[in-house]
C-alpha cells in the first residue's frame, strides 16, 4: 500500500484471479475505514471510496492501471460516498468527454455562454408567486445546451464554481433588483453548493452581490443540501448565523434525502424546507412518499418553518399538497425555467387572488 498524495491510496493485490474477489477485498477494506476512530476526546467516522483496474484487462503497465482505477475511482465518488467501481472499457470514452467539457466549462464564462433561467415558487393560498428560483443554463458552442447533471458536478469537483457562483448570485440579486422596480417584489433563491457552502469567502461574495445589486438582504434566498449542511455542522452554523445576520433567508433543499437528525436540524438557522421531487411524484399513488411528505409538512410547521414541494408536475400532486397545507410549490405544472424576458410576463399573471377553490393549477 502506498499514499499518493492529498487523501489518495494504491493498495497493489496479489493473486486475485477474478473480479469477484478484487470486489471483496475493497469491501473488507471500506469495513476496516468506518469503524470509529478517537481523535482530540471525540469520536470520528472516516468512509472511503476505491476505484479498482485489473493487470491484464486494464492495462498491461502501471501508468495505465492507476489511470484507470483513477477513472474508476471518479465513477465511484459519484455513485455517492462509501462505494467502489471496477474499470470499464466505457468509462474512458466518458473521461474523455468529461475532460472535453471541463475544458470548454473554464472557458464559458469568458464566452458568455453562461446564463440563468428562473422557475416560480407559488404560494398554494393565494397564486401568486413568492420567489424564483434562479437555475445556471450553459449553451456551448459545439455541444449546445449542456444539462446541468452534465455540468454542475464538473465544477463542483474541478473548483470553477469558486468562480461561477459569484457571477450566479450577482445575476440573481441584479434580475430580482429589476423585478422591484418593475413593481414586483418577489425574492430569488440561488442554490449554494457544498463546496460554496464551506468556502471562507461565502460571506463576503453575497454582501458583494447585493450592495453591487443594490437589494435588500430579505429578497435573496439561498439554497442549501441537507447532506451539505452535515458535512460539519458547527461550521455551517456559524456561517448560515453570518448569512442571517444579513438579513439573507436560507433554506434546506432536497430535505429527506440526507441524513440530519431532528436534534441538528433544529439547530440550524433556516427558514424554509424543500421537499424532494423523489418524494412528490408518486405522492397521490404511493402510501410511503404520502407519509413522508406529510410528516415534513408537520415537522416543518412545527419548527415554524415554511414548506415548498418542489417537482408538481400533475395536478394530483397538487391537490394533494394543498389538502394538506403545504405552504409553497414549484415545477412544471406551474411554470419550466423561463428566461429572464420572460419572467415579467409570467410575473403579471400570477397577482394575488382566490385560487384554492378546487385545488386548481396556475393558469
């Protein structure tokens, strides 16, 4: 076994003679990394993710075989923590299009191929629209419209969001400035990455963005994942209290797909809950997805927090969400990402109204 540098190992197996086995042994050692370790009077869990290649199918030389575990490594970290890929051929067809998108993502900005798009969060008593959220679109030159899926992990992984998110939150805050003087006094949420969320300047980019803007702090939302927001918990307290001080509204994003315990949760300094689109698809067919959206609606309020469903997409889910006093919704069924030419428009026809007669959809 060998380090090879930052948080990165090799362990080089001996007479493994299938996948099988390779595939057991990075189970014997991923069992070793979480027992709990001691360390300053504090117990820490450690996991690791392992990217394996096989002599000969992999590669006959060593630059080759740690390349491709390298790859496979990559696939695994995806995959979520606490996992282990095998290399497959494929994959390098799709490192090699991943290092293609990367390159032109470092350039993209420079190239103003970068741009928001801006989904409507309706409130379900009234109509009318609360917020919007704000969504970064790439438009590549020689791919076209590039899916966030696509690119976001890129730039989480490589650091380029350092960069982007800036520019997303100066964009935001300057377009909802835009929507006040247009006499619409609606808040944008921006979606804050993991790696933003625990980053020292944070603080300093958002005051920067709404003194460049000139907006009050209570028309900016951001976004945040439950996941992320366990990663360290102390920190992300002190930094959601330095956003709050502001005057900033922070929410929970993708809530129920992480792993907070009601005990941290109540800690945290937020405003809102956002209920995962996994859960509200099925939500008027499955009894379980209907429990647990119901149960976060009731958690929620009882922590006097607000609720959004995001993901409404029929007006079953909707109906539903209304029945049981969901504050908030956003998706398709109201209204796609629309450009911000569009948003004034879309704007002007949601003002505040009777709408909940029949559980109805926005029109």
């Amino acid at each position: 076994m060998a380090r090879v540098g930052g948080d990165e190992f090799t362990v080089v197996i001996r007479n493994v003679h299938h996948p099988v086995d390779t595939a057991k042994v990075a189970e014997l050692i991923q069992a070793a990394l979480r027992e709990p370790l001691m360390a300053g009077g504090r117990e820490i869990f450690v996991t690791g993710s392992i990217g394996i290649s096989i002599y000969p199918n992999d590669g006959t030389d060593v630059e080759t075989l740690l390349r491709n575990s390298d790859t496979a490594l990559h696939r695994a970290k995806e995959q979520g923590l606490d996992s282990f890929r095998l290399f497959a051929a494929s994959m390098n067809a799709e490192a090699v299009q991943r290092l293609r998108l990367e390159s032109e993502l470092r350039r993209a900005l420079a190239r103003d191929e970068l741009f928001v798009h801006y989904q409507p969060v309706v409130d379900l008593a009234t109509g009318e629209i609360q917020g919007m959220e704000a969504l970064l679109r790439w438009r590549n030159a020689e791919h076209g419209l590039v899916a966030p899926s696509e690119f976001v992990p890129i730039a989480e992984r490589t650091g380029l969001l350092s960069t982007i998110g800036p520019f997303v939150l100066k964009k935001a805050c300057a377009q909802a400035k835009a929507w006040q003087r247009e006499g619409n006094r609606v808040s944008v949420a921006v979606n804050i990455s993991p790696r933003q969320l625990h980053h020292v300047d944070l603080v300093r980019h958002v005051v920067e963005a709404l003194d460049g803007a000139g907006l009050e702090a209570s028309l900016l939302e951001l976004e945040i994942t439950e996941s992320s927001a366990m990663q360290n918990p102390e920190a992300t307290i002190q930094t959601l209290n330095a956003l709050k001080s502001l005057g900033v509204r922070v929410s929970i994003d993708d809530f129920g797909m992480g792993y907070s315990s009601l005990s941290q949760l109540q800690r945290l300094p937020i405003d809102t809950l956002k209920i995962d689109r996994s859960f509200v698809r099925d939500i008027s067919t499955d009894p379980g997805d209907a429990a647990i959206a119901t149960a976060v609606i009731t958690l929620a309020h009882s922590l006097r927090l607000k609720v959004v469903a995001e993901g409404v997409e029929t007006q079953e889910q909707l109906a539903f969400l209304a029945a049981h006093n969901c504050d908030r919704v956003q998706g398709f069924l109201l209204s796609v990402p629309v450009a911000d030419d569009r948003c004034a428009e879309l704007l002007a026809s949601h003002r505040p109204g009777p709408w909940r007669s029949g559980r109805g959809g926005v029109g």
